[in-house]
C-alpha cells in the first residue's frame, strides 16, 4: 500500500472505531440541477442563484467556496432544507427525488453560531443530546459509551466537565458537531465551521470533520478564505461566483483546471485565494469562462489519482454501507414523554445553576417587597386609609406584572435561536419543549412571588385569616404566571429590542382597563369599554385581591381615635363605591385560569409558527411585508 493510501485509510478505519455502538448508515449522495434563488423585496429582485448544479458524495469532507455574497450560505441553506421558499430546481438523493420531510431526518446543519445550551457542561450537554435522539433504542451504559467514543473522536475529553459557556471557539464547534452526530447522520452540513477560529484550530476542526466524513457521511460546509493548510485537507471544492458555479472538482485539481484556462496559479500562492480571485473578477472577465469549463456545475473537473484513493473509499463505503436509504429507520429514538422530562431536568438544571440570576431575583423581590410594605405599612384595617389599602393591591398586580414579564422578554428571544438549532436538527418535538418550558418556569415564578407576598402581606396588617392569604396569594401568582407567558408570546416572534419595547408597551393598556369605572359606583361603562376592560387579565386580578381582602363576610374596618370620620369604614359600601360589588374571587380565579392556558396555547402557536409557518401565517408576513414596503416607497 502506497503512503497516501495509508494516510487516508488510518483516518477512516479509526472513524469506524470510534462509533461502534451507533447504528450504520447507507450512503447518501446528494446531487441538485439547475438551482435557482430569488429574494423579492417590494418591487425589487435579487437573483441569488443562477441555474446551478453539482454533486456531493458521501464519504467526502466538500467546501463550497467563494467570494462574499456568492450564495454559498444560500446554498447550503437549500440543500440543507432549510430554506425552501423562493427555491427552484430539483434535489436529488441517491439519484431520486427529494422527499424533503424524510431529509430532514437523515441531515444536520450546523449554523454558523456556536448556539449550546448554557450552565451544563460537555459531558453534560452529549448525555442530554443523547437521550433525546437515542431514547430507550439502546441502554444508559451503551449511550454512555457512544458519547465516550464521540468526545474521544473530536478531542474533548480534556473539556468534558467544562461548562459550556467557558469554552474555547474550537471547543465550541466541536461540541456542536458532537452533538448533531449521536445518531449518526448520514448528512451533515456546516455554515462556515473555522469562523473565529485561529489556522491551528481551524486546521484541527477540518481534519476531524474529515475524519468524520471517511465514517461515510456526506459532510458539506462553506468556507469564506481557507488557508493554503485548510485548502489541503478539502476533498472537493465547489466554487459559487455571482450565483454561478466556477468550479466543481477536487480540491488538488485546481491549479490544473485554471492552468487549461490559462490561468496559471503562482507557486507560492494560495490555490484558494487564487481561484477566488479569479472567479470574482480580479484578474479580469474570467467567470464566464470558468463556468462555461464545467457546465455551471453539470461537469467536474477531477484530478486523475494515482492511488485509487477515492476508489478504494467508495468501494469500502459500499461494503460497509449496503443497503438504500429507505431501508433504514430515521424514526426519533424518544417518545413525547420521555423529551419531556429530559427537557424539564434540563432546564431546572440550568435554572438552579444560574445562581448570580437567582440572587438577583431574590434581592429584586426583597427590595420591592419592603418598598411597598413601607408605602402601605399598617394600612389593613385602618378605615381612614382604605382607599390607599387599595393602591396596596393594585401595587402588588403592577408588581406581579412586570417582574416575571422583563425577564422573559430580555432571554427568550436567545433561546428562540437555540430551539431553531434544536427543532429543525429534530432533536424534540415543540409540544413536550414547551410543555418543559412551563412546568421549569412555574415553581420559580411561585417561589419568588410567595418571597414578596411573605414581605407585604403581614407588614401592611391585611387580614391574616388562612381562606384570605390563600386568595391573595394564589391571585397574585395566577397574575405573575400569565404576565410571564405574556412575555412568551411576545418574545417568540420578536428580537430582544421589539420585545422589551412592546412587553411595557402593551402593559399599559391593561393597567388603565384595570381601574377603568373605579370609584363610579354602580354606573354601567360603554358595552366598548366593558369589552375592552373583559380583555384585561389584571380586571381579574384586581376584583380576585379586593374579594380577597374585603370579600364577606368581614366587619367595618377600626377608624382611628384622632380621626373624626372614616367614609369607608363599612367594607360593603367602599367594595360597591369601587363598582365591583358584585365580583366573585371563584368567578375571577376561573377566569385567570381560562386566560392562563389561553396565553400558552398562544405563545405555543406563535413559536410552531416562528419554527414552521403554515400558509396562513406565510401570508400574512407576505401582506406585512408589501405594506411595509408600500409606506416606505411612500415616504421616499
């Protein structure tokens, strides 16, 4: 065996080893014809991709190359699924049409971003990843040697128990390519995976996904400039210029295919750089004639190897790999339920261990609980001060709003990122993930509302019957758990900026709905305003703290000697003046807990939308957008 024989058979041998446990995968050759992209923005557009084709095969580390707004990241995003709308063109896999839903369950993408979940270490993070995709398929001890084995193969043995948010950039992406190969996926895509990474580091990350693609996987990723060291460890390069394909072949054959051209590449220069160059113009009109070499893709330009190499690949790859892609399995290996409690340990692990955010709350909900103690000390059962009583509870809604609200909006919109990763690599379904959302959030949302209510409710000498503190506090929760799945709903769809704009933006509104018709007795509002104030969770919350607090049967209030006369002594009269005589704390709970699931159900809805839009939802971006563009051509 020749010495470049054996240099490219170590790797692939030793990639076998290192995934014994997993099951194996047949090989998926991924080919596509006249590829075509276009973005319309109002009147305008932008052709991305032009007619282009090409092939990538499995066990082949591939890098689609090319100067900046080429199209390589709209490329892999096609060929990846994950964008399809505006796309023309076939797919082909295996010489067969796409089935897009079935790809999706055979191909990773690896974005850009470094997205990992944060406060759980490597170690941590390939146990989880694990038992989402791999279930009850295989025991705990086998799922723990197949997360042994893939940290071994990417060398993060030394950062198993390093948090995540403590690593290294080429610890960081090797982790993301960790986690997507658990199940082994025939395909696998990456978004420029050297980004922010120094040429040692990139080196070492290219050499190991090569190695992972002579595991017979089809590996394809996009790179901006590779160094003339990351151009050599390249199996095949696939140039975009300009939406065209310049180049479609070996990475060694190159400087031959230029050299046809007459464009000879100079000995110390980087055949990368050069053919990037080139293809962009720099050298002069040369693109077309490049393009038109390889048929924009339908033809490629190999290198003629003296070695056989890929020939013994493929052969071995066969052998290996026998058998067609439908008959082989891609079914998730959890069920709804066990995702959910993988999911719930998850996040209540991250939420235990994000302590500098804990104490915060904790210091936040302190603070506040004795400003409004002091505000309203003693103020109960002081007949002189009734009306100001009722600015404790109306405090206590404003209170219960805001503080579970901000949060949401400042973090969610992160964590949208982080789903998308997840959900479109089906590492879960969305159902047992927001369900898991929920159940993590909902014991710390009562643990710091009960550390406020613990602070006011005695210092302001309210009513210390067991059937009253029970109302109160379970008002005010039911308030603080919709105001934070308010939070969900708005953060779902929109950035971090829209989010915290919007969140106290829209609040306002329902403050005011709150205290509409206090103080009128009872004089019947507009059927407008009574709709209007219907929509309003914190009404409810509201009537549910004075039926709380004044609700019968209780005694007039004790109006202080140095006080002449006390007009809301009688709790009867003060509930009827504030036009909620008729209210009813079971009336008001029911309705919390209506609003509660109806604000979940939404933010469900809105975040399947944001992940998958159906044709409605589709359409109505499409009508947004042409309005949008409609008002701005206006005022231009």
């Amino acid at each position: 065996m020749s010495r470049s024989q054996e240099m490219s058979s170590a790797p692939r041998a030793l990639g076998r080893a290192h995934l014994s446990h997993l099951p194996q995968r047949p090989p998926v050759n991924l080919s596509f014809q006249d590829l075509s992209y276009t973005v319309n923005n109002g009147k305008i557009s932008k052709i991305i991709l032009r007619s282009i084709s090409g092939e990538f095969k499995s066990g082949q580390l591939t890098a689609i190359l090319g100067p900046s707004g080429a199209g390589k990241s709209t490329l892999l995003n096609i060929l990846a699924g994950y964008r399809v709308a505006g796309a023309s063109g076939q797919i082909f896999i295996n010489g067969e049409s796409r089935d897009l839903k079935q790809f999706r369950k055979l191909s990773r993408y690896i974005m850009q971003e470094d997205l990992l979940q944060p406060f759980i270490t490597v170690q941590e993070a390939m146990t989880i990843a694990a038992d989402l995709k791999l279930g009850s398929a295989i025991t705990k001890e086998k799922k723990a040697v197949v997360v042994d084995e893939i940290v071994q193969l990417l060398r993060l043995t030394k950062a198993k128990n390093t948090a995540t948010e403590r690593l290294s950039g080429g610890e960081r992406k090797r982790l993301s390519v960790a986690l997507e190969m658990l199940n082994n996926p025939p395909v696998i895509f990456l978004d420029e995976p050297t980004t922010g990474l120094d040429d040692v580091a990139s080196s070492t990350c290219l050499s190991l996904l090569k190695r992972v693609a002579r595991g017979g996987r089809t590996v394809v990723c996009s790179l901006h400039t590779p160094s003339a060291r990351l151009f050599a460890e390249l199996d095949h390069v696939f140039v975009v210029a300009g939406g065209r394909c310049a180049y479609h072949g070996s990475a060694a054959g190159v400087v031959p295919f230029l050299a046809d051209l007459n464009l000879p590449c100079p000995t110390t220069y980087n055949p990368a750089d050069f053919i990037i160059e080139v293809s962009s113009g720099e050298y002069g009109p040369h693109a077309d004639r490049m393009v038109a070499a390889v048929e924009n893709g339908r033809n490629q330009h190999w290198r003629h190897y003296t070695t056989d190499e890929f020939a013994v690949e493929d052969l071995e790859l066969e052998q290996l790999n026998s058998g067609g892609v439908e008959n082989h399995s891609y079914k998730h290996g959890s069920t709804a339920c066990q995702q959910f409690l993988v999911l719930l340990r998850r996040m209540l692990l991250q939420t235990v261990r994000n302590t500098n955010y804990l104490w915060l709350r904790v210091g936040l909900h302190v603070f506040l609980g004795f400003i409004v103690a002091t505000l309203f000390y003693r103020m109960g059962y002081d007949a002189s001060k009734t009306i100001f009583n009722f600015g404790f509870c109306y405090a206590c809604i404003i209170a219960m709003l805001y503080i579970p609200m901000m949060p949401v909006l400042l973090a969610f919109p992160k964590e949208v990122q982080l789903i998308k990763r997840e959900y479109f690599n089906r590492w879960y379904g969305l159902k047992p993930y927001y369900a898991a959302l929920v159940v993590s959030r909902t014991p710390a949302t009562i643990f710091f509302s009960l550390i406020y209510l613990v602070i006011t409710y005695p210092l302001t000498n309210q009513p210390m019957e067991l059937s009253r503190v029970l109302m109160f506090t379970t008002i005010c929760i039911m308030v603080a758990l919709i105001s934070e799945s308010m939070g969900t709903v708005i953060s779902s769809m929109l950035s971090v900026v829209n989010s915290v704009f919007l969140g106290p933006a829209m609040s306002v509104p329902l403050m005011l709905l709150a205290v509409y018709g206090i103080g009128t007795g009872d004089e019947v509002p507009p059927l407008l305003w009574r709709v209007a104030r219907a929509g309003s969770f914190l009404r409810y919350g509201i009537e549910g703290l004075v039926a709380a607090v004044y609700g019968a049967p209780r005694d007039d209030l004790t109006c202080p000697d140095h006080v002449d006369y006390c007009e809301y002594k009688n709790v009867r009269y003060f509930v009827k003046l504030m036009g909620m005589a008729g209210v009813s704390f079971w009336a008001d709970f029911g309705v919390l807990l209506l609003m509660l699931c109806t604000m979940n159900l939404t933010g469900y809805y809105l975040l399947r939308q944001r992940l998958s839009p159906n044709y409605a939802f589709r359409a109505i971006k499409v009508i947004g957008s042409f309005i949008k563009t409609k008002m701005s051509g206006t005022y231009h």
